[in-house]
C-alpha cells in the first residue's frame, strides 16, 4: 500500500473516533441506567459493543453418535449441566471387560505372591503378574476418562447461543457441538484514541447509549490494549457494564460516552 494511502486510512480512522462530543456527570452515569437517549451535545463518541464476559465452544472429544440434546437455543444453565450426551454404549462394554481383566489380573498377583512365599514360584513371574496388573488398572482408567467425554457439560453458568449438530448426528473428535456465552456480567469492546491513555485510569467511570434498547448504561473502565495500532494510533479496551439489565443482550451496540478533561 502506498504511503500516501495508508496516511490517508489514518487520518479517516481517527476522524471516525472524533465525531461528536458529550460531556458526562460520573455520577448521574452511573444512575441512569432507565433513562432514555437525550439529545447529542457536544462532545465525542465512541461506538461500542456489548459482549459477554465469557463465550466458549464445546466440540467434541471422541468419535461417536450424538444421542441427546437436553436444552435449546438461549435456554440457561448451571455450572456441570449436561449439554450434549453422546452415545457411548460402546465404551461402556469395553470398560466392563477391562474391569474384569484388572479383576482376573488382582487374584494372579494375590495367588503368585502366596506361591512366591512358598517358593513355588520365582520372583520373575511374581513381577511379570504384578506388572500386568498395574496394565489392567491402566486400560480401566484410560476407558473411564474416554466414558466422562461422552456427557459434554457445562464449564461455567450461562446461556446456549446455538448447537452446530443435531440429535441422532455422528461426529468426530474435534467437531463443534455448541456455543455458549456468560451473560451474567457484561462488557463493552471499543477503540480509543492512544493519546487519551494520557489520562485514562483503571474503574474510570462513564456511560453507554445503547441504540436496540434506547437507555443510558453505567460503565466502568476494565482494561486497554497492551499496544498500540500506530497506523490509526488507536487502541482497544474493554469496560465493564455495571448492574444488571434483563434486556441488555452481547451483540447490541451504541455511542460510548466519554469526554477528556
């Protein structure tokens, strides 16, 4: 790209940012969270995003059948709900068999160490019984850990965005199987000038118009950037939005309202 143009991708980046001014009254920010949109005064405004605090995808850890799927899309769940079941029927009989070899491989080592104190037998066979023992409890554990990934569950409380499979699917290890999100806390994503990290501080408080409900949000600054762009000499931070709003939804958007002394 020629320099001239990336100048002049610059210059429409940071005029994007400089747009339009408001001042803000921390305090009545952070008590208007019902009130609607007032006219624009004065000021600049920043767009950003509602997002929530934690958002995952579960795939799949093994090849097998997709048996159930318990919820639906933007139903909530708890910390360990079950998600998705896969039909693991399979393992199951595995595991039962290698139960009863560490079982049969427990009683050789029980009869051998008994033959070994009478001398019947030598210490070699001892340790070749007692080493396949310590196999057979191996093989049960490694079964065990493949049984536990055929119930997908919850790593933390939240809300199902979607499923990427349906019931009765076959799916390999490493298949998408469903997108969650934590909405308990959101957050806001945006970028800034980097000049004003001059005077921006941790748990700086301001507000949030968001356009899809029409209400002024409080916020609280969380973070910025470790770099920043020196193309457009911005950089992105992060801010938590204070209190809960049943209608407040990730995705949704409006003018974050913040003024430099």
């Amino acid at each position: 790209m020629a320099p001239a143009v990336m100048a002049g991708h610059a210059l429409a980046a940071i005029a994007a940012l400089t747009v339009l001014a408001m001042p803000v009254d921390t305090a009545h920010a952070q008590t208007t969270a019902g009130s609607t949109i007032g006219a624009a005064a004065s000021g600049i405004e920043l767009r950003a995003q509602v997002v929530p605090a934690r958002s995952t995808t579960l795939s799949a850890e093994i090849a097998s059948r997709v048996e159930r799927l318990p919820l639906e899309p933007a139903e909530r769940f708890q910390d360990g709900a079950l998600l998705v079941q896969l039909d693991c029927r399979l393992q199951e009989t595995q595991l039962a068999r290698a139960q009863a070899e560490r079982l049969s491989a427990s009683h050789t080592v029980e009869g051998n160490r008994q033959l070994e104190a009478m001398q019947a037998i030598g210490a070699v066979d001892l340790a070749r019984s007692e080493a396949d023992l310590l196999k057979a409890e191996a093989d049960v554990r490694y079964l065990e850990t493949v049984l536990e990934r055929c119930s997908i569950r919850a790593p933390f409380a939240g809300r199902i965005v979607g499923f990427h499979v349906q019931e009765y699917a076959f799916v390999q290890a490493g298949t998408p199987l469903v997108d969650l999100i934590d909405d308990r806390q959101l957050e806001l994503e945006f970028v800034l000038p980097s000049r004003w990290l001059a005077w921006l501080e941790p748990d700086m408080a301001f507000a949030v118009d968001i356009e899809d409900t029409g209400r002024r949000y409080p916020v609280r600054l969380k973070s910025t950037a470790a770099e920043v762009d020196p193309l457009s000499q911005t950089v992105s931070g992060k801010a938590v939005i204070e209190g809960v709003h049943p209608g407040l939804l990730p995705g949704m958007s409006g003018r974050l309202v913040l003024s430099p002394p």
